[in-house]
C-alpha cells in the first residue's frame, strides 16, 4: 500500500481514501442515462475524445451527430443547486473546483467552434429528462445533416 506523501491535498488519510475511491467515469448517475439511452435504440461511444485535436474525453458521444455528453458530478464541477464549499481546507477546494469549471468552459468552447454540440447534464438530473434532453439534441442534429 502507497502511503499519502507529506504534501498530500487531503486532510487526513481517511479523506484521501475517501477521494481516491470517487470514479472518473461509469458513475451512477452516467449509468442511469445510458440506459435510457440504449433502451430508446440510441448507440455510442463512451469516454472518448469527440475531438482528436483537443485532449479531452466526453461521457458519451454520438459521432455521426457531432454531440458529445458530460455528466458533471455537482462536487467536481461547481453544481450552482448543491455544492458545499469544504470546511476543511477550503482554499485548495477553491482552487480546484475553479479550475475544474474553467477546464469545462474550455472544452465547450473549443468542441463548439469544431462544430459540436456539447450537452452538459447535472448529475442531480433525473436521468430520464437528460436522456430525452439528449435524444432531442441528436435527432436535431441529425435532422441537420
């Protein structure tokens, strides 16, 4: 077993465990959508970046369509409804969840100008709306092409 080094960003062993255990992809909330997705006959690509040229990989992606997913945990990325600012270590969670929303905006921008339409979802959603949210914005997309 690795131990934390001295300058570890968690506050204590437990919390490192604790954060270290959170998943990048496959989340619940992800899962959730993708089967409604699948069940409604729509197919994709998962964790794969819908442009080669930028260094960032959506949650689902329908190619043809040019759409790409996120499924934004409201932690990670700042949720407007529902993040709590840590109390311990505050300054650091500032930082990075700041940095985290940059990074997003960042991605939008540049998937846009490519010519993608980016969709976003909360992972407090109900993931029978955002899997309808995004069956709408794919067959407009396709309905464009």
């Amino acid at each position: 077993m690795k131990r934390p080094s001295a300058a570890s960003w968690a506050s204590s062993p437990a919390v490192r465990n604790v954060m270290k255990a959170n998943v990048a992809k496959d989340t619940v909330p992800e899962l959730a959508i993708r089967r409604f997705l699948h069940a409604s006959g729509y197919r994709y690509r998962l964790h794969v970046r819908p442009d080669a040229k930028l260094n960032r990989r959506a949650d689902i992606v329908f190619r043809k369509a040019q759409v790409a997913v996120f499924v934004d945990g409201c932690f990670w990325h700042g949720c407007p409804l529902h993040f709590v600012e840590p109390k311990t270590n505050p300054e650091y969670w500032r930082s990075k969840i700041a940095r985290n929303r940059i990074r997003d905006e960042e991605t939008t921008k540049a998937l846009r100008k490519s010519g993608w339409k980016v969709v976003r979802v909360w992972e407090h959603q109900a993931p029978s709306a955002a899997a309808a949210r995004i069956r709408r914005v794919v067959d407009e997309k396709l309905s464009d092409v």
